[in-house]
C-alpha cells in the first residue's frame, strides 16, 4: 500500500513541476537576464542587461574614478 502512496505522491510532484515550467514558459513579459563584471581594480563596473523581447544587449559602464557612466545598446540581428 505504501509502494502505491509512494508513486502517487511521485506523480503529482511531477504534475506540479510540469505546470511551473509551463507557467514560466508562457510570460507575458519578455525575459531579460542581467549581470555584473568589473576590472580587477574596481575602478570600472559593467552591468549587462539581455532583453529577450528586444533581442538587444545593454551594457552600463560605470567609472567611479571620474564619476561618468556611460551606456550602449547591442542589438543582435
């Protein structure tokens, strides 16, 4: 009887977790990723932005010696 417990709780964990992937899958907004690199100086900060929807990279460059940011669009065709 446990054996059959054991499969039926299996299951539904797998129902659930197809339906979560399904959700995730089907946003209404575009997806974007974003991340940060620096130099080894840490002078220099680059935050990169991908933009699913508009298929385009943005990267953020930060100088924090003289204060200046500076920004630049990447479109991917």
């Amino acid at each position: 009887m446990w054996k059959i417990i054991a499969i039926l709780q299996l299951l539904l964990l797998i129902v659930v977790c197809v339906y979560w992937a399904g959700t995730e899958t089907q946003a209404d907004e575009p997806l974007s990723r974003q991340f940060v690199t620096q130099n080894e100086e840490g002078n220099l900060l680059y935050i990169w932005i991908y933009d699913a929807g508009s298929k385009e990279w943005n990267v953020s460059r930060l100088n924090f010696d003289e204060g200046t940011l500076a920004e630049i669009g990447i479109p991917l065709k």
